[in-house]
C-alpha cells in the first residue's frame, strides 16, 4: 500500500470529500476519525492517530482509507465531513499528545490493533535521542520531567518531546513539537505547574526553581513499579517489590587461576618514538555548567564504549563518553558524594556504586538509575570506593572512609565479608582504594592511608586471605595532612604493579615482590590523584595530577607521554586511565571548570 508522504494539511489548501467514524470503539480507544479529500491537484487522507499524507491520485487515497480502517478491529460510519476533532491530537501549534497515563485523548489511544508496537517504537526513539533538558522529582516520588529531541519512528522528522512523569508508576503525559521554543516554553511551564515546596524536586536545570538534594526517600519507606507507596516490608511480603538484581557470578578465568609472580624482566628502557594526543572531550560536556567533578571512574563496554563516572555535590552521573549523553543521575545521599566506581557484570549490565559524606556507600543499576545496595557500616565519610570481581563469585565492593577502616562488602547480602582496621577512627583516614583480581583468583586491596603525621603509609593486602601482603611508607620533613591516592593493575603476566602519588612524589612497585619499579616528580608539589593502565605489550602507563596539570608517563621506560594543562588547579584532581583495544589510552581528568572532565585518547607509536 501506498504510504503517501506527510504534509501540514492546516498550511494547504484542501476540500474534504468523506468522512468515517469508529462506532463501537475498545475501552483503551477514542473515537477515531478518517477523512479523505482533495489537495494541490492530489489527494489527501487523515488519521487521528496517523497524521495528514499527500497521495498522487484518488486510486492510492482510498486505498489508503481501507488500509487504515484495517487497523481497528470494530465498525466504520460515514459521517458528516468535520476537521475539529483532528485537530485535538494534533494541534495548529505543531504539538501531538502521544500519550497519556489518564487521558485516551491521545495518539496512542488512535493506533488501534498495533497501538503497543507503534509505542514500542516511539519509546525506542526518546530513549535513544538526546536529553536537552531535565528536572528530577522528590526521591519518594521518583519521577523527571525531561525535554527530549528524536526522530519520529514513522515519518522521521526531528521531534522535541515534553515527558512529565512526576510519581514514577502513576502518571506520564507525552507531547512533542515541531518546534525547540515551543517544546521549551511547554517543559518550563510544566516543571513550575508541578513544583511543590513539601516535596522539592531533587535538580532541576531551571535556576529559580526551588531544590533540594535532601528530598531522599524515607527510611524503610518504598514505591512499588505500580506506584503503591508503603513500608519497605510490608510491600516486599506483599510480593509487590521485585528483586532489586540477580548478581551473576563472574566467569572462572579460561587458564584456570596461576601463582602471582613479579616482572619478568627488568624495565625497559626504550619508550614510545611519538604519542599522539587527541582531545575528544565532547562538546556538550564543554558548554556545561554542572559542577566540577569530586571524583572519576572511566569503565570499558564489551560492545566498544566508554562510560564515565562523575560526582558531584550530592549525585553522581554515568555519561557516554562518544557523544558526552547522560545515559543516567542518581540521588539518595542526603550530602556529598565523594567517589564513584563502575564495574561491568557477567552480564552486560552496568552498576555505580558511590560513596558519600553521610557515612553510606550506594550500589545503583545504570539502566534504571534505581539503588540495589545501601551500606551503612562506615562510621564516617567514605571517601574512596572500589570494584573488584574474583571468578567464580559475585563482584566484592571495598570502600574506605575516615573511620579508618577498609571494608569488603558481600552485596548479595549487603553486609561485610572483611573488616581491615589501619588506625584510630578520624585520625588514621582512609583517603583512597584500588582493588584488582591476581592471577590466582585472590582479590588484591590497596588503600592510601595518612594521619597528619611526618609520614603516609600505602597497604597491599590479599583480601581472601586476609594478609597484609605489603606496607609502603611515604616519609616526609613536613607535619600536617596529605591525601595518598593509589591504583593497583594486574598484567597479563601474572605480576602486578602498584602506584601512589603522595605530596608531590609518585612511586610504582612491584606488586608482587615489593620493589621500587619507578620513581617520578608529580606536576605540582600539593596531593594529586593517580591511575594505572596496561597497554597490549605489557607496558604500564601512570597517570598523575597536581596542580594544574596531569601527566603520563610509560612506568617501564620513564618517558613522558603526555601533559595536560588546567586552567583552574581546584582542590579535587580526579583521573582515570584506560587502555584501548588498539594501544591507545583514554585518559579523563577533572578540575574546576572541567565539567565534569576533560577526555583525550593518547596514541603511542614506535
């Protein structure tokens, strides 16, 4: 069947000729109306649902009316010819009512027997466009109201739609427009008619609106997918809360697990001939306004993407890196969030955990941005948190925090597995932890550890084992507090490397033996953060900030592969590093007026 090409009927001169009318209609339907007529020496036919198509002659117009009347499954009456109740749906400002949780005054409500699989695709096509602009309702309430720009599944157009849900469950009404102005006049107007000062939204990128990010869901207090809000037991007996994730065991390693072994050779004392250093920060990330960054965590899909961590003052947000799009924020600490780390499951799903100065560290799916874990064992700010996934068990969360201690947590059951003490609780502070998998399946712990002392003390633990592996100490002329930062990197083979970048001084080891394997000068002389990646040929490239700079170096050879500058220094000096399939790094680093980070891929070549 001819499909016709759209057109704006109300902008062209048409005479209508027919006009039929759904009689006995569904209870999820409208009254439905089809209407064909002359226009421009061609023909047209409108749909309530389907919108106005041009068709060449009146052959393919009324073959067009029987194809749409096949659509819905009840009776068809000529009617006398009216153009009002087309324009109900599809108004003369250009905007369509796609759907609506209350209203079947709506397209959805117009699309007959493939209603859900028209839905299917217009879902599809807001979730895969691009967020303009969003609000996040009250915690309890679990709702956004979001301005979104995509393409229309059926004719192509670039749409800009208005989503308003409020309580997530309850309510949803779906507009788009032709046009951005109108699209946003219609997204202020609604985030303003559903403000609400007992329930303050949690952000909101209209300024003058009334926040609050303390708008957290009440303890012990839960909404069901359905919307019932109630106790947290009462609805979890009721059946009516479903599991909050099926942790999927992380798969034994395919050579089975191999004692850990040191270098194999000594550090090589060639470096890269040139790197080539490319800035893919992406655009949108560089006219934001967001503020800077707490802290980092870059994490590599199986498919090829890059995802990116970024805290900031009570929520933490997962971006793409490739086009800087928010795949997702969360909220629920009630101050600010201090770390964040992403880890990939046995299963393609993505999880943040986030730790925070009100004592709790956070576990969140990526897909619903929804909390799976709160850990409340901390008796002070959690300042570093940690993934690590040993085959054959369930992925272990470590965080660190200024009660001095190091905790491992079993997630299934959300309590701790292991309890490391390093100290006097708000004296001894945990600033920073790394964790990875050895080869022989056990679990390696590092922590940064400072007590405002002459010295600073790095620990290696084997937290299968529970043993103390290893104990670096930073000493230094100077009293005061430093903040040590720490990575930790398992090659492919079987020896393991640990960093810290305490007061000016970064300093990798052999994880395995203990050795000193490099020493460098960081770029500035205060406390910067550090990474760790593995290139393909065994090289281990560092990452360091300090100042108003990041640099990298090749750990093996010493030399320098590339230097970023910052044009604010900033208290916080977040970094990540990833090695790329194909030799490359992707390198994240943050600052004041980095928001939330700056992304370079550097290239070494020869």
């Amino acid at each position: 069947m001819d499909r016709g090409t759209m057109i704006d009927l109300e902008n062209e001169v048409h005479g209508a000729v027919a006009q039929w009318e759904l009689r006995e209609h569904g209870p999820v339907e409208m009254v439905v109306r089809i209407q064909v007529g002359t226009v421009n020496g061609g023909w047209y036919v409108r749909h309530q649902g389907f919108g106005d198509r041009r068709f060449a002659d009146k052959t393919a117009a009324w073959q067009a009316v029987r194809g749409l009347m096949r659509q819905h499954d009840d009776r068809w009456e000529r009617t006398d010819v009216d153009s009002n109740p087309f324009r109900l749906l599809c108004r003369a400002d250009g905007s369509r009512i796609l759907y609506d949780t209350h209203d079947d005054e709506t397209l959805h409500a117009c699309w007959g027997t493939r209603r859900d699989e028209h839905w299917d695709a217009y879902l599809a096509a807001l979730n895969a466009g691009e967020t303009l602009r969003n609000t996040e309702t009250h915690a309890l309430l679990g709702g956004t109201i979001e301005l979104i720009e995509y393409r229309d599944p059926l004719d192509g157009t670039q749409r800009y739609a208005v989503s308003v849900a409020v309580e997530t469950g309850v309510d949803w009404r779906v507009v788009d427009y032709r046009d951005r102005a109108a699209a946003d006049a219609r997204y202020e107007h609604e985030v303003w008619k559903n403000a609400d000062e007992e329930l303050p939204y949690r952000s909101s990128d209209i300024i003058d609106v009334p926040v609050s990010r303390r708008s957290r869901q009440p303890e012990g207090l839960s909404i069901s997918p359905s919307g019932e809000i109630g106790e947290t037991s009462d609805l979890k007996y009721l059946g009516l809360l479903p599991p909050r994730i099926s942790w999927p065991r992380t798969p034994p390693a395919a050579d089975g697990p191999r004692p850990v072994r040191g270098m194999t050779a000594g550090p090589r004392s060639w470096g890269p001939k040139e790197v080539h250093v490319q800035d893919v920060t992406p655009q949108i990330w560089r006219d934001a306004i967001d503020p800077p960054p707490n802290d980092l965590a870059l994490a590599a899909l199986p498919d090829g993407r890059y995802l990116l961590a970024s805290a900031d003052d009570a929520a933490a947000h997962v971006l793409g890196t490739r086009n800087g799009h928010r795949i997702c924020t969360v909220s629920g600490h009630i101050e600010r969030v201090l770390s964040v780390a992403l880890t990939v499951l046995a299963d393609g799903e993505v999880v943040l955990a986030t730790g925070g100065q009100d004592r709790e560290a956070r576990v969140w799916t990526t897909r619903e941005s929804e909390p799976v874990a709160v850990l409340s064992g901390h008796r002070g700010p959690v300042n570093a948190v940690a993934w690590a996934a040993p085959p054959g068990d369930v992925p272990w969360l470590v965080t660190g925090g200024d009660d001095a201690t190091v905790r491992v947590w079993d997630l299934v059951a959300e309590e701790t597995r292991a309890v490391f003490e390093v100290g006097k609780p708000s004296v001894d502070i945990v600033w920073s932890i790394a964790a990875a998998v050895r080869s022989d399946g056990h679990v390696c712990v590092v922590a940064g550890v400072d007590g405002g002392h002459d010295s600073s003390t790095v620990y290696v633990w084997d937290a299968t084992a529970g043993t103390v592996m290893h104990k670096f100490v930073f000493e230094r002329a100077e009293s005061g507090i430093r903040v040590p930062q720490v990575a930790v990197a398992t090659l492919a083979d079987r020896s393991l490397r640990v960093a810290a970048a305490v007061g000016g001084v970064v300093r990798i080891w052999d994880g395995h033996t203990g050795e000193v394997v490099r020493t460098f000068a960081a770029p500035g002389p205060c406390d910067g953060y550090v990474s760790l990646a593995v290139l393909p040929d065994l090289r281990v490239a560092v990452a360091v900030t300090g100042g108003r700079q990041t640099q990298v170096w090749d750990t093996e050879s010493g030399a320098p592969l590339a230097e970023v500058h910052h044009t604010v220094e900033g208290w916080r000096k977040p970094v990540d590093l990833v090695a790329q399939p194909d030799g490359a790094l992707l390198l994240a680093t943050g600052r004041e007026g980095d928001t939330p980070a700056r992304v370079l891929r550097l290239s070494p070549r020869g």
